[in-house]
C-alpha cells in the first residue's frame, strides 16, 4: 500500500481529496487480496510461494500471507546481470540479501578467477520504436540513464532524487562546479511512457548537453568515462564493461570497492573530478562482486527464455531455501 500510495503523490495533479479516496481504497484491497491469498494457502497447501517484484499492493499481500502461514515466499524479478533472474526470499533490488559489505567480496576475491563476460540482453531500441536516429557522441562524456518514473527503484530507493528532471538538473550543475567539465550524455528509458521535451529543449541550449535516445545502451556504456545512475541495471552493465560507476541511490551494487555512492551534490563533483581527470576511484572488488551475481546469486537466463540450467536453478532454490539468503 505504501509504494502505491506514493505512485500516486508522484502524480503532482493528484489533489488531497483524490489521494484520500485512493488511500482507503487501497486499505480495502489490500485486506481483500489477503484474505484471498490466505484462503488460496489453506486450500492448495504449497510447499512455497512466489511472487514477482513485490512492492505492488497485490504482490505485497501475497508475500505477508506466505510469511503468516510461514512459507517461504520467493520474489522474482529481473536480474542485474544481461539474461538473468532475480529469485530471493528476502526481496529484489535493493532489498535483496545481496551483501553490501566489501569484507564479505574481499574474502571471496581471486586473481585467478576469470572476468564475467558482457553478454547484452536482446533489446528492442528505443530508435526503432519511436523511429529515432542515432546522435553524435562526443569524445568524452558521462552517461546518465533515464529510469522509469514511478518506478520502485525510483519512488521507493532513491532517498535524495526525486525524478528524472531533478537527476538532468543535478548533473548540469555538478558537472558545471568542474573546470573544463565533461560532457553529459542522456538517455530515457524506453519502457517509461513518460517523455521529457523540455529537457530536450534544456539540453538544446547548453553546451556539451545532449540526449542519445536513439543509440544502444551499450555503445553509450562502452564509450563512456563513466556512469551516474540512480539505482538502474545499466549500472552493473557498466561494472562488467569496467566503468567508473556512482550510484545516487540505494543499490544492489553499492558496495566499497565495487562502486562509488553519492548523497549530496558536493559528493556528486567530487567524482566528476576524479573520473574527469583520470584518477577514478579504484574498484578492486568488481570482479569478486560480479562472480558472486553470476556464479552464486542470480539464476541463469531470462524468465521469458527460461533453459535447462534456470529450471534447475529454480527447482535447487526452491527445495533448499534457507542456503540462498547471503546478506
């Protein structure tokens, strides 16, 4: 109820009266789907339940019933990782039990293991659903991807950005606090329904600004100094490519020596400066972070292209719970 609720306070034409009725119709189907999944778990008697994301209202109830009826309750997501999936009793994204501690990757790390391999996930361009060409890059630049708009990632784990316009509007600046600062390159997310003109109009008008919705998300990581997101896969793409990453939002990947975080503008300049002028902080923990995704946490393949080995993976999870929580 509480990331729906604040779905809708995102909606800044929403008025009081509205979010009142929405929050008490909210109350009624949030006990409604309760009960309807609390009579489910008694009729079929599951061993185990699962559920995907699990921050919308009706995902919520059936995650609470589960744990009421104390069943493990998997949630299911998309992986970090280009054909992967997410599966956790402890939640997705930020709330997974994916550990932040850089001593629990330290213990783990090994010279000899092998880098995990860049394997993009199949994409439909943004280009060839909106009929968009392909920009100019410059020859330096930042990336700074869009996310969805009322996203959880966005409404629910990012504790000092609100949205996409105040994300465009703190790059502008920060990278404008540093001498001979770098060019910005956007991209809007092409799920998000929602479209920015008027940053588009912004970008028009300042130097070294641009949008690249037209070109693939991998070319602007690959050529890219560095990346700036909120909480966006695109940054653990950006690890597996080894690119300088700050995260301005809670994130999975938000780890000491994995990732950079940032909470405040000053902290924001401080890592243009370093990336820019080619002393980026030191990452000496990426690999041992991304062989734990992909050896260990996430389950192989895509949940629309599932193979032998995410089948297995599921069964394995599902038959041993408790040797999957890390965090």
């Amino acid at each position: 109820m509480d990331y729906g609720m604040r779905r809708k306070k995102a909606r800044t034409h929403y008025g009081p009266a509205r979010l009142a009725f929405f929050h008490r119709a909210y109350r009624t189907a949030a006990v409604l789907h309760y009960n309807h999944v609390v009579q489910a778990i008694s009729r079929l008697r599951p061993d185990a339940v699962g559920v995907w994301g699990g921050n919308a209202l009706d995902a919520r109830a059936v995650a609470v019933a589960a744990r009421n009826a104390d069943l493990p309750c998997f949630l299911f997501e998309n992986g970090y990782l280009p054909n992967t999936t997410q599966m956790d009793v402890r939640g997705v994204n930020a709330e997974s039990s994916v550990p932040r501690d850089e001593a629990f990757y330290r213990k783990r790390a090994n010279a000899a293991d092998p880098e995990v391999p860049y394997a993009p996930s199949p994409r439909t361009p943004l280009r060839a659903k909106r009929g968009l060409s392909p920009a100019p890059l410059p020859e330096r630049y930042l990336f700074v991807p869009f996310q969805v708009r009322l996203d959880s990632q966005v409404i629910l784990h990012s504790p000092w950005i609100r949205d996409m316009h105040q994300l465009f509007d703190t790059m502008v600046r920060c990278a404008g606090r540093v001498p001979g600062g770098p060019a910005l390159v956007f991209k809007e997310h092409p799920s998000c329904p929602m479209r920015y003109p008027e940053l588009h109009q912004k970008a028009s008008r300042l130097d070294d600004v641009r949008f690249a919705n037209g070109n693939p998300t991998e070319e602007l990581i690959r050529n890219a100094a560095g990346v700036v997101t909120i909480n966006s896969t695109v940054g653990a793409e950006s690890l597996l490519l080894a690119k300088p990453l700050l995260a301005l939002g809670n994130a999975v990947y938000e780890v000491p020596g994995v990732a950079s975080s940032a909470r405040t503008e000053d902290e924001v300049v401080r890592w243009i400066e370093d990336v820019w002028t080619g002393r980026p902080p030191a990452a000496p923990l990426r690999n041992s972070y991304l062989r734990f995704l992909n050896d260990e946490y996430l389950i192989p393949d895509r949940h629309q292209d599932p193979g032998p080995r995410h089948i297995d993976a599921v069964k394995e999870r599902l038959t041993a719970p408790d040797r999957f929580t890390w965090g």
